[in-house]
C-alpha cells in the first residue's frame, strides 16, 4: 500500500497492489475449491465424476475383425498403436502420425477413422474392420481384387488405408459417381500421384465402367 496524497494521510491501494492481491486471492479461491471437489470426490466415490483410468497399464478388449482382442494397455495407446504393436495387424500404415494421410484408416461402427488419432480405449465396444479383415480367407474383397487388377499401387504406404475409404464409400454408396469417389477419398494420400488407377479400382468394385486415362493413350 501506498501513502495517499489527502492531507489526512489515510493509507490507500495502488492498482498494481490492488491486482496483485485481488489475483492472490482468486488462486486461493480456486486451490481451495479444487481440494474441496477432491475430498468431496474421494468421499462420494465414482458418483462424483467421471472414472480416471491410469497412468498403470489397464485390461482393453478390443472387437477386430469380428474377434475379441485382449491387451494391457497404457492408456495414451493409439488404436493404430494397439492393432500394429499388440495384435500384430499392420495393414494400417503409420506414416503421418497426425490423421493428414488417412494411411492409417480403418473403419469403425461404419465409419472411416484414421486410427491414429483415436484411443485404443475409446474404441473399446465398437466393432472394428481392418484391411485383414475385408477378404474371406483366400478371397479377397471385390475392392481389394480390383485394386490389383488396375495397378492402383506402388509403394503401397497408401494403399490399405485407401482400400479401406473405397470399401466404406461402396458400403454407404453401392454405385458412387467418379466425383463422389473423389470425394470419398479425399482424405487420403497417394505420394505416387496413382489417383486414375484408384478411381478405376473403385469404379470397377461397383461394377460400372472405367474412365479413360487419357495420358496413357
């Protein structure tokens, strides 16, 4: 505190001492809040917020493929993380490590997920399709046989998560358009620029023509 300038001397608070203190006090407030929720918390048991799992490895079943897979899992495990490391599933390429490539994709209760950007742990209860889990033993998937047929490959980094967003457009789509194909596959990335000869391979998977690729005429 500071000296006023009114002759009676009395003391007055300057701004900054003023902030300072109203800032100590908020922060004891808040500290004094938080231990209050944690000891009601610790009292009321789990009714009085959400379950905290971890930091220790936890027990994750996971439905792959129409099988249950079993792991113990640290929690910040990525669903990729887990099919790769732990169940040995490694069709789903980890290439960007940040669900830009969609080389990762994988489907889950009908929907196309990068799974590099999902939790092993959220993914528990949902049903999960892998490439490896598109052919039926030998035989492959329609998506998958016509992917050969027109070469729609090279390095092949791409190309089970591209596969996969062409499964999961027939699954919503029977008989898309070439625009809603290219749509469909937007959210993946062909480095090796094989973009006609994936289009074709979807194309061909509904059963309708394919286009002309003119630059090979």
């Amino acid at each position: 505190m500071s000296k006023s300038n009114d002759p009676s001397g009395a003391m007055s608070v300057s701004r900054r001492s003023f902030i300072k203190t109203a800032g100590m006090s908020a922060v004891g407030a808040t500290m004094a809040g938080a231990a209050e929720g944690l000891a009601a918390g610790r009292a009321g048991g789990a009714a009085a917020g959400p379950e905290v799992i971890g930091p220790e490895p936890v027990d994750v079943m996971l439905n792959v493929n129409g099988k249950v897979l079993a792991a113990k899992l640290d929690p910040a495990t990525t669903l990729l993380e887990a099919l790769r490391i732990n169940h040995n599933l490694t069709g789903a390429k980890e290439v960007c490590d940040r669900g830009a490539c969609g080389a990762c994709s994988v489907i889950v209760d009908g929907k196309l997920v990068t799974s590099c950007m999902m939790l092993a742990l959220d993914a528990v209860g949902s049903k999960i399709t892998t490439v490896e889990g598109l052919s039926n033993g030998d035989q492959l998937d329609p998506v998958q046989q016509a992917f050969v047929k027109h070469d729609a490959m090279q390095c092949g980094f791409c190309t089970p998560g591209l596969v996969m967003a062409c499964r999961q457009l027939l699954n919503e789509t029977p008989k898309p358009t070439l625009d809603q194909i290219k749509s469909g596959c937007a959210g993946n990335i062909c480095r090796c620029g094989t973009y006609t000869n994936i289009f074709n391979a979807c194309l061909e998977a509904s059963g309708q023509p394919v286009i002309h690729d003119s630059a090979k005429a």
